[in-house]
C-alpha cells in the first residue's frame, strides 16, 4: 500500500514538473521576439556592381518609374522585373516616402528574380541599390 501510494505521488510531482517546464517555455516562446537584421545604408555606391545599377536605373528611368509590378521589356530582346511598391517596413530608407523597387539584371521573361535590386524614390528621386535583398542600401 505504502509503494503504491509513493509510486502515485511520484507520477503526480511527475506531471507537475512536465506542466511547469511547458507553462515555463510557453512564457520564454511568446516574450522572446525576433529583431530583423539591421540594414546598413551608405550616402554612395562604392561596391563592385554600383555600375550595373546606374544603368539599370537609366532604363528605369527611361521608362518613367512604372508602379505596376509586372515584367517590361528591356534591350537585347530580355525583360526586366518590378514588384512594385517597397514598404519600407525595417524603417531603414528615409520615412515619409513612397517607394519603387526595381530589378537589375535583365533576363528571359519569367525567369527567377535575383537579390540585386534599385528602391527609388517617388517624391524625391533619390535612387537606392541594395545588392543583397535590402540587407545593404547604397544612394546612387
């Protein structure tokens, strides 16, 4: 009767102990928010493809900034890629803005986009290149 009656007791500090580390975790899951990355931004374009991106704002340009995401045709028989309005929502281009992105690198219609992009803006004209997905801004 004795070791039934510890044998009980055991399992219920058991459960107690699985519920305590499941409330403890839930607690630790819903207070511990991720932070996005940072992005650096630089007042000029020192990188290897600054180039790139001061032509394809050139063809952009060219085109009058168009603010319908969609595929536009491009030199060479190629097309170039805008998704549209960029949101902004790190916070890491100036605010109170409306902003553009628009790809680089021309390709086949329909074919996969690549990281390197330009952000303009519309009020301003201010042309951003971001390299690596809008980890990185460099004012053109």
């Amino acid at each position: 009767m004795v070791a039934m009656e510890t044998s009980t007791a055991y399992r219920r500090v058991a459960r107690l102990v699985v519920t305590l580390v499941a409330v403890l975790a839930g607690l630790v899951a819903t207070t511990v928010v991720a932070q996005p990355a940072q992005a650096s931004v630089y007042p000029t374009c020192t990188v290897s493809r600054c180039a790139d991106a001061r032509t394809a704002r050139t063809g952009w340009s060219a085109k009058g900034y168009p603010t319908t995401a969609g595929w536009y045709t491009w030199s060479g028989g190629l097309y170039n890629y805008t998704g549209g309005r960029f949101q902004n929502r790190e916070g890491e281009l100036p605010a109170g803005a409306t902003y553009y992105e628009y790809d680089v690198y021309p390709r086949a219609k329909g074919a996969a986009r690549d990281a390197y992009r330009i952000v303009v803006n519309r009020s301003s004209g201010v042309v951003w290149f971001t390299p690596d997905h809008y980890v990185t801004f460099y004012q053109l």
